[in-house]
C-alpha cells in the first residue's frame, strides 16, 4: 500500500475512509494527528485545539472518558 496520500479511484476511495477508522479507532493520539498538518486548526464547541500537540492531548482527554467509542466510516 502506497503512503497517504492516494490517488484517487474506486478501490482507494473505499480505501480512505478504512484508513481513517483504523487509525482513530486504535486509540492512538499521536497516529491520529499525523493524518493532519502540524499547524492545524480544531474546534471542539468552545475549545479551540492548535497543532498535532494540542491534537494529540485533547484525544488523549477525549479517550479516558470515551472508552466504548468506535468511529465508523462507510463509503
């Protein structure tokens, strides 16, 4: 399998969501936000997360009090 970005056709686009869910749902707050750019910007009601770092500590704040969450993507 080819890094992210793929190109885009019928198989990678069933492909992409996979990825996303697998990565979510492993509960992994450093895998989760490489999937987004360092400088990235996140709003979470009145929470506003800056950068992987701030990524990376508010999953790990969501996942101690979310235990039973799985996200599920369908194409």
């Amino acid at each position: 399998m080819s890094r992210p970005p793929l190109p885009l056709n019928d198989e990678t686009a069933a492909e992409k969501p996979r990825m996303a869910e697998d990565a979510w749902n492993s509960r992994d707050p450093a895998r989760v936000s490489l999937a987004y750019t360092p400088d990235s910007q996140w709003r979470n009601r009145a929470e506003f997360i800056s950068g992987r770092d701030g990524i990376v500590a508010f999953l790990a704040r969501k996942w101690t009090r979310e235990l039973d969450y799985r996200l599920v993507k369908e194409v």
